[in-house]
C-alpha cells in the first residue's frame, strides 16, 4: 500500500485532521504534486479557505501531470467550494477512461444531485457502491438520495448494506471513525423513518436508548431527530421532542442551543434569547468558553432590543479576545470566536446607523479572514444601505467565489441578475435542499421569483414566489382575524368625541409642525414619497422610525404595572393633558436628535413607519398640528410587490404579505381605517397617489411642500441622489430616477390574483368591541397626589371613580386597601390589598405593605401561608417579617410605597 493510498483511506474514513497533518509531511519530504488536492480536500473540510484556494492553485498549475486519482480528489475540493462545472469537466473525463473509478462515480453523483439529475446520480451511486462497497461515505450520500427520491425500501437495504459493511469494518477503523459512521448511519435511519411517518417508532427507539448511551450522545440523536423534522417543516414537533428531552437532562447544552435555534426560527424570539441566558449561565457553571453564546445572543437581539445586542456583542469581543492558546480551546475556534465576536458588533453599530464605525469593523475582520461570510455581507448590505451600489456588487462577487449561491443570492437583490438559465435552475435546485429552514429556502426562492420576472417569464416567477410564501406560512403565526378585530378597536377608542372631549390634550409649541409622518400600506411608495420630500433643506427623512410603537409598548407596559388588565388603544381615555404632553416631547426630542448631526437646519423630520396608518389617531392626539401624508397605490401591485418580499419582520406586523387572501384582507381593514381617520380629521391628512408621483412628480412634489409649509426647492427632483441611508426593502429602488415599469405589474400576473380579490371584497366582520370609556383621564394619579398631601377621603373617591369604571384595578384597589387600613378597616382593607396583589404578585411594596395589614389584624395563619407562598426575594423584608404580631402597633405609613409605578415619564413617554 502506497502512501498515497493510505492518505486516501483517512479520507474515506472522515479524518481530516489526521490526512491535513499527515498530507503536509508527506509533501514536506516528497513535494509529490498528487498529494495536493488531498491536502486541499482536508484544509477545505476543515474550514480553512485561504490555505484551500493556496493549494488548488498549486494542484491546478500541476494539473497536466495529475493522474485519474488526484484528479477525482480535486473534484472533491471543488465540490466543496461548488465549482459543479469544474467538478464534472475533471470527472467526465476520469471515469471515460476508467468507468469502474468508484470515487469519481460517486462524485459525479453528487453534482447530478445539485444539478436536479437525481435519477442519473442514484445509478452513479449505486455502480460506485457495487464496485467499492467499502467506502462507507458514499453509503451515506446514496442513502440519503434514495430517501430524497422517496424510494424507501432501496433506502432501507443501502442503509443495511452500509451498517454490514461498517461492522465488517471493525476494528480496522480508528474508534472516532467507527463512532462518526455509526452515528451517520443512525441519523439516517431517522430520517427515513421519519420520511414514512413512523414517529412513535422514532420515539419508542430514542426512549429505549435512552439508558443504554451517555448523556452527551443520546442528547446528539435527539438534536439529529430534530434536525430532521425541522427539515420537514414540522418546527413544532422538532421543538417538543427537545422539550422532552430536556425533560431528562435539563442542562445538556446542546439540546438547549438546539431548541434556541429552532425557537429563532418559527420567530420565537424572547424564547430564544431566554434560552441562550439560560446556556451562557449553564457554560459559565461548567468553565465552558461563552463567547460564541454572547454572539447568538446579540444576533437574536438585534432588531428586537439594540441595547441588549450591543451589550452581548460588547462581551462576546471582551470574551474571545480574552481566550488564552494552549487550553481546551483549538486556537482555530479562538480565532473563530474573535472574527464572529467582532462581526456582531460590526452589525450592532450598523443597526444603529453608526457607520464609519462598523465599515472599521468589518474590515478588520476581513483582513484577518478575506473570506469570512458574515462580514462579507454585512458590509456588503451596509453599501447598498449607503446607495454605493458599485461597492456593495464588489462585495456580493466575492462571496460567490466562495459560495456561488449565497453570492448570487445577494446579487440579485441588488439588481445583478444571471444572465444564463443553467445558473438559476441551479440556485433553485439549492433552494430546495432542506435544511433547519425546512423542506425549502423561501428567501431564497423569492430572489429566484425576481430573477425570472426580469426575463419576463412570470408564469415560472409567480410559481417560485408562492412556494416559497407557502414554505414561510409554516413559520408564521401571523392571524387576520385578530388583526382586523384590532383595527375595529382602534376605531372604537378614537372616534370624533374623544379629540372634542379632550381638546386640551397633545403638544402646542413653536415646534408642533415638526413631525411629518408619511404612511400606508408597505411597498405603496412611502419610500419614494419621503425621498423626495427629504431632498427639501427644511426637511430630514428619518427612515422607518419606532417612536409611536415604542410608545404604544411604553403605555402597555405602564397598564401592566398598575395591573389595569387594558392594553392599548383602550387606555388612550386615561391619558391627560400632562402625559399626553410629555409623551409628545419626548418624541420631539427624539426626532430633533436624529436630525442634528445630517441636517441641523431642519424644521421638519419624517418618519416613514408605513403601519402607522393603524396608529393615526395616537398621532393626532400627541400633535394635533402634525402633518399626515397618506400613499396610495393600485392594490393589485401593492399586493403583488409584498408577495414577491420577504421580509425581516416576516414574525412581526408583516406576516400577512405570505399570503394572497391575508394581503386583501389587510387591504380592505387598511381602507377602512384611513375612511375613518378622514372622518376623524376632515382634511388634515394629505392623500397621494404613487401613479401621480411617477406620472408628474413635479407637481406632486409641489404639493406635498405645500402641505408641509415649506418654499418650492427643484434639488428635491434628484431625489435618487440624495445621500442618506436607507434600510427598508426599497433599499435598490430609492438609488434610482423614477421608472414606470412598477406601475400596472399586475396585469402579468392577472390569472393569479383570484384569492386576493376574494380576501379583499369579503365583507368585513368583527366581534362586537366591549370597551370602558372613562368619564376623565388620570383618576389614578389624582388619587395618588391627593394621597401624598394626606387628602384620604378625597384619595378615596378618585381611587372608587376609577373602580367604578374598571372593577379589576389592582393599584386603585390596592390604594383603597391601604386608606382602609390608616382607618382601621383592617379585613376591608386586607380584602383589597390581596385582590390587588393577586394581579401584581411581583411587587415587594405591596407584599410589605400586606404582610403588615395581616399582623395588625392578628391573622397568623394567612400571614404564615402568604410568607409560605410568597417568600421574599433579594434580602427584601417586611414590616411583620420575623416578628411578634403585637409588636405592630398601628399601620407604618412612612413605609408605604407607590410600586405601582411612578409617575409616567412625561420627557420620554416610556415608564420606568
């Protein structure tokens, strides 16, 4: 056996490392050119691309002198960094001489398998197992063919055939091979029971193992099980069966960080980041590295909570830059943990519009590691944020050298489209190789849809488009009834009476004009409509902004301290005119810091949130003089370029534009709300129609300043030239003058809009709105202050108004329990204070100021039973902790305190 031969059986075996180490010596003594596409193959296995393109350089520049073997061996290599054309161009030739070359057969295979051609991979397959039976790898690959190709019963005798051939192997393997294969061969099995639907056979085998394994193995079955069903879009049952799992080993890290990943998945975001603490806590107890922990969590974090990305991305660097060679740690995974940790603050700082900043980053990266992906990408998408369209394309070509279909992925989306056919069928052919994602890549379809509607094959776009929406739905938790009972409650809470009965409320200042909020249904056009506005000198485009959501959560979070159980847009009757005004300037303030550094001259800021339609009545009532430009847009073409976007909020408020009927339907609850709004506030709110614009933008133009109060200024004309960022889904379109091939897209898909038609023309239902309407707003503070200047009858009555009206109030009824106690009431008093701290159990004050009442009262056994089922937490105490009943003398106002909440932040309109 020559040395070569034995360097090819650690390859046949999945030895990597042992043939990358072993390859370079035998290169070091020989210089033996046939040994580098070995090396190649390892390096490239390994993860290790530079030195990977190094050495099929150097293989290429010998290529002449390669024989059959090596040559199939650098088929492998390009494989891995699929090169297919090259791949077959080496093969074909190889196997023409000789037919019977089982590796060149196998690989050969495999790019028929990429290429669509699974009917001519599953004989090259089946002819290299018959002429090598022992190369167990392509057991595995021709196994996985026939479940892929639904054939089960030859899937199950090749699986067979691969377990003999493994256990005839015996101990010729190294134990780490024999274990690898094994568990190969296992997880496939799983997945062809699970492609015949035998779960609780699935389920009965991973039980039976249970006690036979170790912990760290079974729990690896389980997360291969999972992986499976994820792959079969059944998320839910991946994440059950590793909910059950952990059951057993409830701090097995790999089951937590696989049921993590499938909770970021279907959307679950807050399970996610809770789950990745709960691994950063587990690490931490077992001396486990965390930086790898701390990037997951600051990418899960990051458009949900930019302060808390920052942070984990912050200790992610602290962490890995921290991580000292020599220890359990391969230097190749420190230096791994480094170039991630650095990439999540690099898109921290892009998210939060710091750019310069993570342009550094990223390329610090990036000359540590020229072919990192991650950063790749975000730089490249920061680019195309920037409108450096040129610099952005320059990035997305460098990933597809690396990896052709991330690359043309992002290529597309900037425009650059494939020119030849073969390439797209290829793209789709990835896109429709499962994976966690499930059975198909929807975003990557939807790039497909796009690329094939530029060559005008709409047919064959609109397919690709609706597989792809079907493939997302099964993520989604998205509910139009729900959606439309909102817009119905909306409504009901701001109708004309409530602006004529709180006319005192909403901001009035020299400023009050300065918010310009430009709204509609997504993809209307409010990106063009604002970048022409914002090319005024008077006027800054803020982009899609969050301040009237935030503070939408910031009310709802306030009702949940106060345990009101109402929620927005119920509570807007308790908002008074010291509120309501503080809410506004802390949006004032919030506007005005946006637009100081870009363009300090502004006297107006806009803000494009295009859902903000829902929220108009929110608007006004903070400013009454804010200016309100309505988009307008065929619906046929807003639902159609919504249908053909995946979205970044697909979890969100964008779910229902993965579906015909729910785009109607949101449709039809959109037109409903803006003839509402008009009726609200008769012409304040300026329509504009997205045809007019790209028809006479001119004109259009004019009378959108007007509207504002601003002069004519012609530069706003060049509005594809302004210089801003841009990170909404019109990132490509706003880079360019105005095009009229958007309008009357519909008509190229007609015969395909039958269930957006029928979701928008349904008659539009909802459960009748049950909602308290409170006579004066700020009952609950009134009573507060007039408690503080030790007013209690007055307190009394204000807290009782507001019970009257909301019987459940856990502070008012808390507020009452303690007047009664100052007043002796005591079982009154503790009636109360309980029902109030049953809705708000969280609150040491009130668990104080309760424990309190019941030693005053001489209720020992409910005061023993509530410290049982409510003991204190932190070091807390209260005043009847750990003493004597008789020792309470009377009723401890000093220590009564307002936990309910302070008063509302009327600077920034967000509570405490």
């Amino acid at each position: 056996m020559t040395y070569i031969t034995i360097l090819r059986l650690l390859a046949d075996q999945q030895q990597f490392p042992a043939l990358k180490s072993n390859t370079l010596a035998y290169l070091d003594e020989t210089g033996d050119a046939q040994a580098l596409p070995l090396l190649g193959l390892a390096q490239a296995q390994l993860g290790e691309r530079p030195d990977a393109l190094q050495t099929v350089a150097q293989a290429e520049a010998a290529l002449a002198g390669l024989d059959g073997d090596a040559r199939a061996d650098l088929a492998g290599v390009y494989c891995l960094m699929w090169r297919i054309d090259d791949a077959v161009a080496l093969l074909e030739p190889v196997l023409a001489e000789h037919p019977d070359h089982s590796l060149a057969l196998a690989r050969l295979a495999w790019c028929w398998m990429q290429m669509g051609r699974l009917q001519d991979a599953c004989e090259l397959y089946r002819r290299s197992v018959q002429f090598a039976p022992h190369r167990l790898p392509v057991w595995s690959g021709f196994s996985r063919l026939l479940i892929e190709l639904g054939d089960h019963e030859a899937a199950q005798r090749a699986l067979d055939a691969a377990t003999g051939e493994l256990e005839r192997a015996g101990a010729e393997l190294p134990a780490t091979a024999r274990e690898q294969f094994a568990a190969q061969f296992e997880g496939l099995q799983l997945e062809l029971w699970l492609a015949q639907d035998e779960l609780a056979r699935i389920e009965a085998w991973l039980e039976s193992e249970r006690g036979r394994r170790k912990e760290d193995e079974w729990g690896a079955r389980v997360c291969g099980y999972a992986a499976a069903l994820a792959h079969s879009d059944r998320h839910d049952v991946a994440a059950e069966a590793l909910r059950a799992a952990l059951k057993h080993y409830p701090e097995n890290m790999a089951l937590l960080s696989h049921l993590a990943e499938v909770a970021q998945l279907q959307g679950r975001t807050g399970q996610a980041i809770n789950l990745l603490h709960r691994l950063i806590r587990l690490a931490e107890k077992q001396d486990k590295p965390t930086a790898g922990y701390w990037v997951r969590l600051s990418q899960a974090s990051l458009h949900q909570n930019d302060a808390q990305a920052r942070g984990a991305a912050e200790k992610a660097v602290e962490l890995a830059d921290g991580m000292a060679e020599g220890g359990d740690t391969p230097p190749e995974m420190i230096a791994g943990l480094r170039l991630q940790a650095k990439n999540a603050l690099a898109q921290v700082e892009s998210q939060e519009q710091h750019f310069d900043v993570a342009e550094r980053l990223f390329e610090a990266v990036l000359a540590e590691n020229p072919y990192f992906l991650p950063a790749l990408q975000g730089l490249g998408q920061q680019q195309m944020q920037l409108g450096r369209i040129d610099e952005a394309v320059a990035l997305f070509e460098r990933i597809r050298e690396i990896d052709p279909v991330k690359g043309y992925s992002s290529l597309i989306n900037a425009r650059r489209f494939p020119e030849d056919e073969e390439t797209l069928q290829r793209i789709e052919q990835a896109a429709r190789q499962s994976s966690l994602e499930g059975s198909v890549r929807g975003g990557l379809l939807l790039q497909l849809a796009s690329a094939w509607e530029k060559r005008q094959d709409f047919d064959k776009a609109f397919v690709l488009a609706q597989q792809a929406n079907e493939a997302s739905r099964k993520l989604l938790h998205y509910d139009p009834a729900a959606h439309r009972q909102r817009c119905a409650r909306i409504r009901h809470a701001f109708p004309y009476a409530l602006f004529d009965h709180r006319c005192d409320c909403g901001y009035r200042g020299e400023d009050e004009s300065l918010p310009v909020f430009v709204l509609g249904m997504p993809r209307s056009g409010t990106t063009l409509v604002e970048q022409i506005i914002a090319g005024h000198s008077a006027i800054f485009g803020a982009g899609e902004l969050g301040v009237i959501p935030s503070r939408i959560q910031g009310l709802n979070r306030w009702e949940r301290h106060v345990g009101s159980g109402r929620e927005y847009p119920d509570c807007v009757d308790d908002l008074d005119a010291h509120v309501s005004q503080g809410i506004a300037r802390g949006i004032l303030m919030e506007l005005k810091e946006l637009a100081a550094e870009a363009k300090p001259q502004a006297r107006h800021v806009v803000d494009k949130l295009p859902h903000n339609f829902e929220n108009i009545g929110l608007i006004k009532f903070l400013f009454p003089k804010a200016k309100i430009i309505s988009v307008r847009r065929d619906p046929r073409d807003i639902a159609l370029s919504n249908y053909f976007t995946d979205y970044q909020a697909k979890h969100g408020g964008m779910g229902f534009a993965y579906d015909m009927d729910w785009i109607g339907e949101q449709l039809a609850d959109h037109n409903l709300l803006m003839y509402h709004w008009h009726q609200v506030f008769p012409g304040e709110i300026l329509e504009i129609n997205y045809e007019d614009v790209v028809e006479n933008t001119e004109a259009m133009a004019r009378k959108m300043l007007a509207y504002i109060g601003v002069e004519w200024e012609p530069q706003v004309l060049n509005f594809n030239e302004l210089d801003r960022p841009v990170k909404t889904a019109s990132v490509w379109q706003v880079r360019q003058p105005i095009y009229k091939t958007s309008k009357a897209k519909w008509m190229r898909y007609e015969k395909h809009l039958a269930p957006l038609i029928a979701g928008t023309n349904r008659k539009i239902e909802w459960e009748p709105v049950e909602m308290v309407t409170l006579p004066e707003p700020g009952l609950l503070h009134a009573g507060v202050e007039l408690y503080k200047q030790q007013k209690l009858d007055e307190a009394e009555y204000e807290f009782k108004k507001l019970l009257h009206h909301i019987p459940e109030h856990a502070a008012a009824s808390f507020m009452v329990g303690i007047i009664y106690a100052i007043k002796g009431h005591l079982l009154d008093a503790i009636s109360l204070l309980e029902k109030g701290f049953v809705v708000c159990p969280w609150k040491p004050a009130w668990r104080k100021d309760l424990l309190q009442a019941y030693a005053m009262a001489g209720e020992h056994e409910k005061l023993a039973a509530f410290q049982q089922k409510y003991p204190a937490r932190n070091g807390e105490s209260g005043a009847a902790e750990g003493c004597a009943t008789d020792q309470v003398a009377g009723w401890d106002e000093a220590n009564v305190v307002f936990d309910f909440g302070e008063d509302f932040d009327t600077q920034t309109g967000v509570n405490a």
